[in-house]
C-alpha cells in the first residue's frame, strides 16, 4: 500500500444502504481471463470402505495425518501436485493488485464463472461495483483482501470435486465479496471497549461481521441488484443463511464461534468412512466454513512473496490502530512473536482440519502443509529484518495520516 491511504479509513460511519446509489457511469471494463477456471482437477476417489469403530477412524485419521506429513517433507511432488501448486500459488496476482478496474472485473469474472447458471453478469458487476467503494482505504482489510479471499475460495472449489452445487457456491463467493465491507481497520474489541455506535448496534456480537452482513444482504434488497432473483423461494433462503453463517464464521477472535465450527464439523463426521458427510446442508455447510476461514488466511499457506505482502499489509494497519489510540500497545517483539504462534495455532490446525474432512485433494493439502512451514521457517530466520524495515515505512506514511486526521 503507498501514502495515498487517507484519514477515511480512521472514520466511521452508520451506513444505511438505500442512501447509497452505485455509480451508473463506469467506464465498460475489460475482461480479464480467471487462472483459476483452467486448474487441473483429479479424478474422485473411489471405491468403498469397510465399517470401523471410532477408535479405528481416529487412528486412521493419525496415520493419515503422519503420512501427509512425511511425504510433503521428501521432496516429491507429482506432475498433478505441481500444476495444482503453480495454480494456487498465481492466486494472488501482484500485476493487478492495485488496479481497482481490474481487481473489480477478476471479481466478476470468477462469481459468473462458477455461478453463470444461476445468476446475471450484469447484476454481478452491479453488485461489485456497488460494494468496492465501500471498503475503506485500509492496508490489510481492503477491496483487495476481499478479491484476493474470493480467488482463494474459487481454488478451493476446483479441489473438492464438485461437491457443492451453484447456490452453494455463489454463497461462499458472495460471503468472500462482502466478508469485510466497510471494515474500520480495528478490531471488534476496540470497538468494543470504544463504545462505538455499531457495537452498540450489534450488541457487541461479532461487530465488524454483523455490519458487513446488513451491508451486504441489504444491497440484494434493491431494484436492479437481486442476485438471487433466478431462484426458488427455498433456495432464496439457503443463500441467505449460508451466507450469513459463512461470514460470521470468519470472526476468527471470537473463541466460540471457532469452537462452534469444530463442533460443526465433529458431528458430521461418518463413523464407517472417517470422511466428513456431504449429503447434507450441515455437513456442506460446515466445510464452506472451513474453506472460507482457510481462504481468509490463504496468504500463509502461499508462496514466500504473497506471505511478505499480506504480512506487512496486517502489521501497517495494526500498527496505524494503535498510534492512533484505537487498539492495545504495540510492539514489534511481541508481532513477530505472535506471527509465528499464529500460523502454528491458527493456519496449520486449519489444514489439519482440511485434510481430516478427507474431501479436499490431498496433493493441494501438503502444497498448503509445505507452503504454511516454508513461511514460518521463513519469519523465523528474516521476521525480524522485515519488521525493521517495514516500520521505517511505517513511520513516513502514518505519521502522515496521523497529521491528516488531526
């Protein structure tokens, strides 16, 4: 991100959608061909497997676990793993990373490829359109956070051989869309512990989540903007709960609803398979979840420059929260401390879960393994020299802003 950032993103304001117009008179946008739409993808598994007792599919589970592992730690990658690999890895395209024209067309572009049955292009770039101004100029949770989690949720699409029909997937990319709609750059406890308006709106519940969700579902309700409008009444309301669970899901601070989804995800388990159940909203559900979580962090499980950026994007914004008084103390021993805990208590416990629902394509669960430790081995030897770097950044642009919002 660049100095241009403006005291816009310290403000906030109540937003109420019918008192925002989209913009009529964009310019017609060229279209920019989705990498993703032309990942390889393997064939399903097959055949059946014998009943096993729970102690039986735990230790399954563990040996599978332990072989994972040690095979992504050989070396070997197969030619299917490596085209996965070089697909998950140009997810996230630096070229048009700050071209908002461009990052709006890829997310039109990857909703009506997977979703072109059920929905209007049109309506689609209305709806991008309408919801990219909205994201505030911040470092981390910006239009081009949402972008890149939708890319991210789009892959995982092409990895779980066509479990998911299209109202499921146009809610998982929606919910990617909007996830972080007029995010503050704070977290839900400053807002909290600030007393500000839209945490006495939500009852202090998943603050940032609940706006983004009246934001993003209010939009639907207007003229010319009825994603949804193809479908059945029944359907119209699969969409709508999908969506509202799979953003709430990605509240990752709150420790319940995390324990929620593990909770999901346990009791959908087939005790004859050891798989996750797939012939039900819960169990589809619940793996959407865990996809959108993953794909929300999906930078520490790329390649070392994606990681770079991302991670110096999370520490400017959480850095500016903080001179600005709207966050805890912050220092950078305890950053670089807490990067490396994060991704060994968040990142990788996510692929374990991912690669225990046994419906995700093992090959693109050790390229997230290898990818996850690459980048912690990576923090570990040059976190520190980063840090030191990115705050002489730090401090010319944000003493800047800092100077602005006085």
């Amino acid at each position: 991100m660049s100095a241009r950032r403006s005291s816009s993103r310290i403000s906030a304001t109540k937003v109420v959608v019918k008192n925002i117009t989209p913009d009529k008179d964009k310019d017609k946008r060229a279209v920019v061909e989705d990498d993703t739409s032309e990942t390889s993808q393997l064939p399903p598994r097959s055949g059946a497997r014998p009943k096993r007792t729970a102690a039986a599919v735990t230790e399954s589970r563990e040996s599978a676990r332990k072989k994972a592992k040690s095979e992504s730690s050989s070396g070997h990658v197969s030619l299917a793993g490596q085209m996965i690999a070089d697909g998950w890895n140009r997810v996230y395209d630096t070229s048009i990373a700050k071209n908002t024209d461009r990052l709006r067309d890829l997310a039109v572009d990857v909703i009506s490829h997977f979703c072109g049955n059920i929905t209007s292009r049109a309506v689609v770039q209305r709806l991008v359109d309408f919801i990219e101004p909205l994201y505030k100029q911040n470092y981390y949770h910006s239009f081009e956070h949402a972008v890149h989690v939708l890319c991210n949720c789009s892959f995982f699409l092409t990895q779980v051989h066509e479990i998911f029909d299209e109202v499921e997937k146009l809610a998982i990319l929606y919910a990617a869309l909007i996830h972080d709609v007029e995010h503050l750059g704070v977290t839900n406890m400053a807002l909290i512990n600030k007393r500000h308006e839209l945490a006495k709106k939500y009852h202090n519940q998943s603050v940032a989540e609940m706006n983004s969700l009246s934001i993003g579902l209010g939009v639907l309700e207007r003229k010319n903007f009825d994603l949804v409008a193809q479908l059945s009444p029944e359907n119209q309301r699969k969409f709508s709960d999908f969506v509202i669970d799979l953003v709430l899901s990605t509240d990752i601070a709150d420790f319940y609803k995390k324990q929620l989804l593990f909770l999901k995800l346990r009791d959908q388990y087939d005790e004859e398979t050891g798989r996750l159940r797939i012939d039900n909203n819960a169990g589809k559900l619940a793996l959407l979840m865990l996809i959108l979580r993953s794909s929300d962090v999906g930078s520490s499980m790329q390649s070392l420059p994606t990681s770079h950026i991302w991670v110096r994007n999370y520490y400017l914004e959480v850095k500016l929260a903080s001179m600005r008084g709207d966050g805890r103390y912050f220092d950078d021993d305890a950053f670089f401390t807490e990067q490396i805990k994060y991704i060994e208590g968040h990142s990788m416990k996510l692929i374990d879960h991912l690669a225990n629902t046994g419906r995700i394509d093992q090959e693109f669960i050790h390229l997230l393994r290898d990818n996850c430790n690459n980048n912690q081995r990576d923090w570990i030897r040059g976190g520190r020299e980063m840090l030191a770097e990115w705050a002489d950044i730090e401090v010319l642009v944000n003493h800047t802003l800092l100077g602005e919002a006085d």
